[in-house]
C-alpha cells in the first residue's frame, strides 16, 4: 500500500523517469488525503509507504500526512532533511525512514543522483543519525546496486556512517531496477518479467487519486480505479481487475503498456528469475532470500 502525497521532485536520478514523466506535476489536494487516510482507516488497512514517484519532503503539509497514516513509512533522497525537517519528522508517528544515498563514492554519486550534492545528503543524514538515536524508528541507508557500485558493500556503509552507534539504524540494499526502460543502460543490464514477482502486488494512490496496481507505473498507465470519486471497495471490486488480469495472462501488451516494456526483453533474463523473485516474497518472512536474489539478478 502507498500513497503518492506529491510527484515533484528536486533531482534528476539516472534510473528515473522524471525527466519525462508522463503525468503533470501535483501535490495531493489535502482534502484528498484525509479522504484516503479515512477509507484506510475504516479498512483497516496501513499504508506502507508515502511515496511512489517525486520526493516526499517537498509536500507542504508532509508532518500532518504522517499521522494520518500511523505506522507508515517514508523514503527520500535527503537533501531536504536538514536538522529543522529532522525535528519535524521525528515528532511524527513515522516508523521508518529510508536514506537514499546509494553510494559512498563521492564521484559516483553525480551520476545516480543528478542535481543531489553528495557532502551536504551526508552531512543530512549524519544530523538525522544522531537526532534520531533513541527514538523509536528504524533509519535504513540504502546501498543502490549499480554497475559503478557493484564492488560496494554493506560493511563500507557500516563503516562510512559508524553505524555501530546507532542501534535504530541499518543498511538496506536495493536494486536499480528498470523504472525508466528494461533496455540496458549505464545503470542497470536489460531486465525481464515482473521484478515484483506477480503484477497485482499493490494498491497505490498517485498524487492525483488514480490508483495503479505496480510500483513501476510512474506514468500511471495502468490505472484501476480513481478515489476522488470511488471507494476502494468499488475499486477492487469492479471489473477493471480481472479483465487485466486476463491481459496479462494472454500478454496484451497493448492493454498493459507498463508491463509489456517489462517483458518486452525475452532473451535479457529466462522467467527462472520470475521464479526466484516469486519465490522470494513467499519464503521472507522465515528466510532472507529477496537479498539473495537481488544479487544474483544484478551480478
């Protein structure tokens, strides 16, 4: 479960399809988000993250967001989380927070992170590190897996942030996965089938109240439904679900655009790595092996 407060972003990433985003830049309408966080709410349902695509710290009213979804969590890119924004956030009932420095190399990190400044989102996190020591929340530094940083480690991150006195934190490793194009890039090798391992994994509310099935539909292609006018009950329950679900299995790529670029490259990866990634979701909860197969799909 997510939901997208806002689809600005201050930076440029290198996997990332912001440059061309197929959608008009938005911030949730507030009345919007009390309307989501209500119907949750009613649900039963948390919502997992505050984000899909742009950067959370640049809505306005992101502190109050927060509360509404007790539980929740946020990622973002940490420029914006200087010491007064630190302060803010952890006086929320934010659980989690994911730093996205990617890299411990200053000179790579231009290159994933375009328009970031290395020194000052190390600098933020370091601030963050210390205000936050204590606090119940978890900070995860996340180590993006490149082909510049392939030979990067968790320990480097460890050691890089002196991580050993910081109980609350920890370094989480993330694939750059195609969210631009499967095709290979400086970034990424070319990539096949669905890396969330089945393409009705989510249930994302973009910034404007439509609502997608895949995290990878930045451009909101795929769109189920729309909670400015509907429930989510009248969501999940319309026809629009099983009819893609019948796209999908007769590989109507015309019908499912995001997922046609996805496996559009058949030769990239066999569907063993399908599989794996499937298998993985199942087997987590007892085993570690999603990180497993992120290092066998990127090697």
């Amino acid at each position: 479960m997510a939901v997208e407060l806002t689809n600005r972003c201050n930076l440029r990433c290198g996997m990332c399809p912001m440059n061309k985003l197929g959608r008009p830049d938005a911030d949730m309408p507030w009345w919007l988000v009390e309307k989501v966080a209500g119907e949750f709410a009613r649900l039963g349902i948390r919502v997992n993250w505050l984000h899909e695509m742009g950067e959370p710290l640049l809505y306005p009213r992101l502190p109050e967001a927060i509360d509404l979804f007790p539980g929740c969590s946020v990622s973002t890119n940490a420029m914006l989380l200087d010491e007064e924004m630190g302060r803010r956030l952890l006086q929320t009932s934010l659980r989690r927070i994911r730093l996205c420095v990617d890299t411990v190399n200053p000179r790579v990190y231009p290159f994933i992170r375009r328009g970031g400044i290395f020194e000052e989102v190390v600098a933020n996190i370091r601030t963050f590190l210390e205000l936050s020591k204590g606090k119940d929340i978890v900070v995860e530094i996340q180590r993006m897996i490149t082909t510049q940083t392939a030979h990067e480690s968790v320990r480097d991150f460890q050691e890089f942030f002196g991580l050993d006195r910081y109980p609350q934190a920890k370094v989480i490793e993330k694939t750059c996965e195609p969210l631009d194009t499967s095709d290979e890039t400086p970034l990424h090798e070319s990539f096949y089938g669905c890396f969330q391992g089945y393409p009705f994994a989510w249930f994302i509310v973009l910034a404007d109240g439509r609502v997608t099935h895949c995290c990878y539909d930045a451009h909101g292609q795929q769109c189920i439904g729309d909670l400015k006018t509907q429930s989510v009950e009248e969501i999940l329950e319309s026809a629009k679900i099983p009819a893609m679900m019948e796209a999908f299995k007769a590989k109507d790529w015309g019908t499912l655009p995001r997922c046609g670029e996805c496996y559009k490259n058949a030769e990239a990866k066999p569907p063993f790595y399908d599989f794996l990634i499937a298998s993985g979701r199942r087997l987590e909860r007892s085993l570690p092996v999603v990180p497993l197969a992120r290092r066998l799909i990127n090697r």
